[in-house]
C-alpha cells in the first residue's frame, strides 16, 4: 500500500472515533465502499467520511439508532444545520452525503427505502464562475521568469491548465508518458479515476517538452535518493509530486505579481477555457467533452456566462444603448 494511501486510512479512522460501535462499522463499510467501488479520490472519501460521521453523531445524540432514521430525522437534522448557520452549499453537500451513505446501506444493506429520497436540497443561487479575459490569461502566462528551472515549471504548468482546461488534481496527477506529442494529446484521469483523452496544441506541448529537458531533471535531482525515481510531470522544490495546494500557491504568487483580483484560482482558468471556447462558436457538448463534465448543466453554466458578456459588450457598445 503507497504511503499517501495509509495516511488516508488513518485520517479516515480518526474521523471515524467516538462513535458507538454499530455506526462505526456502518460508517467504515461506506468508507471502503466509496474508496474500493466508486473509487473516489481520498479528498472526496475524506469528505463523504466527515459530513457522515457529523449524522450520525447527530442521531447519536438524539438516541436515535440509524435503523430508526426516517425523512422527518432526515428535517430535523436539515433544521439543526440551519440553526447552526450552515450556508444553503454546504447543507445541500452534507444532505448529499447521507443520501449517498443510505443509497449505500439500501443497496448493499438491504434496507427497504431510503430516508432521503423526498427530501429536496435547500436551493443554490447559481454563482458564475470568475473567469480571466484573454488579455489577462496572456498577462498570466507570460509571468514565470523562464531564466529558472521553478519558471520554466511554471509556465509549462500554466500553459497546459490553459491549453487543456483540465482540473488541478488533473494536472497534478499527469505522469511523463500522459502527453502524446505526435497526436498532441493527453491522457487525463477526472473525477472517479475516469479516463478522457483532451487536445493540446502544439506550443502548450512544446512548453512541457522544454520543461522535461531542462527545468524538471533540475529538480528531481532534489529527490531523496531512498525514495527512488518518480514518473510525476510536475514535481516541486523537493523532486516530489506537485500537489494541488502546492500549484494554487504559485498560481497566487503570479496572479499578485501581475495584479490580478484576489479571486483568480487555477479553476479560473480552466473556466477562462470553456468561455473562451464558446465565445469563439464552440458547440456546447463538444466544450462539455473537453471538461469531462457528466452532465450537460455542468457546462451550461458557461453559455450565462458569454451570454452575459455579450450584453455588456452591446451596451458598452451600442449608440443608443
């Protein structure tokens, strides 16, 4: 078992403490359920394990047993988060965790009905994405001083969340053999382990080539040498594997530097991506594709978002506007 992998059980035991010893098995059968079956990644495990473990504490506390839990338990404990100044977001994700541990229990519990199923999520407004116009996406990648092997990194990195429009646990998970250069392609593992193939063009690609070289047989030279060699594209000031809290704190560091809002995440470029994408006439699904989104609504968001800078465009624009 790789290390990061036993300290996420551990994590995951942790969370799992003080609770009686019919929910822990319930909640540790789920945990091994979601890591082992929907091969969810350890920050998504970690999730589902804390907001389940607070419901269950819940019940706990009202002596209820979790074969006594009904949809009026499932009100009640909606109304105790509202009482604890929840917002609608993170009540709605904690309902979903539940729902998710009862569908669990149902289907491989064997219990009749699940709690949760006329029990409607509180409504979310929907929030557009922050997003970079072009100028601002050029300023960002022309930031990194390529004079460095930390610069040349960077900007390889920046280049291919612009490129591709993949996540950052996308980006921080590609290996050395997940570009194709012939075909100007890459391999990329999403939510779930799931595989997509998305394009990159040719001067992104060359970046990481130039990266490869030069910059990152640099830094792997930093490596513990007990630790052995590593296949990670992205490595840091170590020769490890980059993390994704790791590229949002250099993505700051440039966003300061060139003075861009606060608000610009690595996610706003992949949201700069998609807009751009649709901006320029891209069929929606083919953008949905790119993203590796499931459902359609998902990239939707996107078509407000240009229909919305369209607007201002014509009333910044128009003569009698």
């Amino acid at each position: 078992m790789a290390m990061d992998e036993v300290v996420n059980e551990a994590q995951n035991a942790e969370l799992i403490k003080e609770l009686k010893q019919e929910p822990i098995n319930e909640l540790d059968q789920f945990v091994k359920y979601l890591s082992a079956e929907r091969n969810l990644s350890p920050n998504s495990v970690d999730g589902y394990t804390r907001d389940v473990r607070q419901f269950l504490k819940f019940i706990e506390a009202t002596g209820k047993r979790i074969q006594d839990v009904d949809h009026r338990t499932i009100r009640t404990y909606l109304g105790f988060l509202q009482k604890q100044n929840y917002s609608r977001r993170s009540t709605a994700r904690k309902l979903s965790s539940v729902r998710a541990f009862f569908s669990f229990r149902q289907h491989h519990k064997g219990i009749e009905k699940n709690p949760t199923e006329i029990i409607s999520a509180p409504k979310l407004e929907k929030k557009l994405p922050n997003f970079l116009q072009e100028d601002a996406v050029d300023l960002l990648l022309e930031a990194p001083d390529q004079s460095t092997p930390y610069g040349v990194r960077d900007k390889a990195m920046l280049e291919m969340l612009y490129a591709t429009g993949i996540r950052v646990s996308e980006l921080v998970g590609l290996g050395l053999d997940s570009i194709d250069y012939g075909a100007l392609e890459v391999r990329v593992f999403g939510k779930g382990r799931k595989e997509r193939i998305v394009p990159v063009h040719s001067a992104a690609a060359e970046m990481v080539r130039t990266y490869i070289k030069d910059a990152r047989k640099a830094l792997v030279k930093k490596r513990d040498p007990k630790k052995g060699a590593t296949t990670a594209l992205f490595v840091n000031y170590r020769g490890e594997r980059l993390t994704t809290h790791g590229v949002r704190l250099i993505m700051n560091k440039y966003v300061r530097e060139v003075g861009l809002s606060r608000g610009i995440t690595p996610h706003a470029i992949r949201h700069s991506f998609a807009t751009h994408l649709l901006e320029a006439g891209a069929d929606l699904r083919y953008v949905q594709e790119l993203l590796g989104h499931v459902d359609l609504s998902s990239t939707q968001v996107y078509t407000h978002l240009s229909k919305a800078r369209l607007r201002d465009i014509y009333m910044r624009s128009h003569p009698r506007a």
